[in-house]
C-alpha cells in the first residue's frame, strides 16, 4: 500500500477521507493531515485514523508517498519543494500556483531531481486529453468561459454592488488565464488547469459572466484548430467535483489501467 497524506483540512479534504472510508480508496494508508485549524485538523485526523499534522515537517515525518493538495494557491507555493524534495508525489488541486512560470519551472525541477511527480487533479472541468491533443496538432486557439452567480464574485476586484441587481448578464473580465489568475487567485485554477493542458497561460484567452440568479458555475472550454474543434462544458453547482476529481486521479495513479 502507498501511504498518502492531506494538505488540507476543509470540505475537499474531508471528501478524500469520505473516499477512504468507502473504500475507494483501498490502495492507499492514510498517514497525515496538515491543516492550519488546529480544531478542524484533529477532527478530521481523528475521522481518517490517521497524525494530526501541524507543520510540514510533522506530515513529511509521515514518510508518504503522495500528498493531495485540497488548501490553497498559497499552500502549494510554501510547500511543494519540501514535498518533493522528501520523495513523496504530489497531487495538485489548486492549479493555480502553475501561473507562475518560475514557480513552474523550479518545480518540474524539484520534481525531477528527486525522482517523483506533480500531477494536476481536474478540478470542476475535465478533458484534459483532448485539449492536450488539439494543442499537439497545431496552433491551436483556446477559450475558457465561465458564468457565475454575482455573490460568487464578492470579495474580488471584478465585484460592483450593481451586479446584485442587475438583471442582464455582464462580462465582467475578458484577458488571459494568467491575467485572471492575477486578479483572481482563488477562483479560476480550472481556467488555468485547461491552460496548462494545452496552449499555456498567456495564449489561453479567459471570459467571465455575471449571471444573475445563476448557481454555480458553469465552465465552457473551446479548443479548435483547422479542421478540428473540440468543447468541454461542465456545470457544477457546488465545488464537491474537484473533491472527487482528486479521488479519482489517486485511484488512476494505483490502477494498472489508465484513464
């Protein structure tokens, strides 16, 4: 069995521990949950079986050899040397830190010294293969859509009172993926997932929609080239998907067939 250890101690970690206690995960030892509220990682740890972790080095003191990510941009930033450098994989949930083209770089970096990987969870989108496939073929044009509830915006720099109460729907940023990961840290790693599966941050073109009584999101992907165009529209209306997302690339990666 591997052992597998959680950054992370919020809803989308507590649905990996709902997989282990299912039993979707049977080739996995739960070794270790990091997470920042003392209360709520002793709650889950205690839920898993498993440490309550409190610093990097008390999960890494876990020897796994893989850590899901289910925290933050920021998280993946502070730690993601330190994982890779201890011999443990990485499964990445907050796409997001992957902007960054030097924080990229230096962690393909780490990663290959230490003779492990990163692998980059769906999120709430998907087909990553043929957006990947469509970039191969030629230069490709991708295009990311999402529409948006209004609230879902507030505590960002796109968010004006006015979107509450209007009643038509109103683009509210239109750029590259990396320009919204910029503006938006937290809320568009889906967008810049897509972007790395295919034609990268700066080419990939971003659109945000205001959609009044919208729940949810609803993301749109269109990669098209001469003779081929390929789409990708997933809906969600909560963030569970990324979750299971994360459960089912630690299933993938201990199956002896691949999806």
């Amino acid at each position: 069995m591997k052992k597998l250890a959680i950054l992370g101690n919020g809803f989308l970690a507590g649905i990996v521990v709902e997989a282990a206690e299912k039993g979707m995960l049977p080739d996995y030892e739960l070794v270790g949950i990091l997470g920042r509220s003392e209360e709520k990682t002793r709650a889950l740890a205690a839920r898993a079986g498993c440490a309550a972790c409190f610093t990097i080095e008390a999960l890494l003191e876990q020897k796994p050899n893989y850590v899901a990510e289910a925290a933050s941009v920021a998280a993946v930033k502070d730690y993601a040397a330190r994982i890779l450098s201890a011999g443990a994989s990485l499964a990445v949930l907050s796409i997001g830190a992957f902007a960054d083209e030097d924080f990229y770089r230096s962690t393909s970096r780490t990663a290959a010294e230490n003779g492990v990987k990163v692998h980059i969870a769906s999120g709430a989108i998907g087909g990553f293969d043929v957006l990947r496939t469509v970039a191969l073929m030629g230069e490709a044009q991708v295009r990311f859509e999402t529409r948006k509830g209004p609230a879902s915006l507030q505590g960002t720099p796109l968010f004006e009172e006015k979107l509450l109460t209007d009643t038509e729907e109103t683009c509210v940023f239109e750029g590259s993926a990396k320009e919204a990961i910029a503006l938006l840290p937290t809320k568009v790693n889906v967008a810049v997932a897509a972007a790395l599966a295919s034609v990268g941050p700066e080419s990939e073109r971003v659109k945000i929609t205001s959609v009044p009584g919208f729940v949810g999101d609803d993301h749109r992907i269109t990669a098209k080239i001469e003779g081929v165009k390929a789409l990708v529209d997933i809906y969600s209306s909560t963030s569970a998907i990324a979750g299971w997302s994360l459960v089912a690339l630690l299933q993938n990666l201990a199956s002896p067939v691949v999806f």
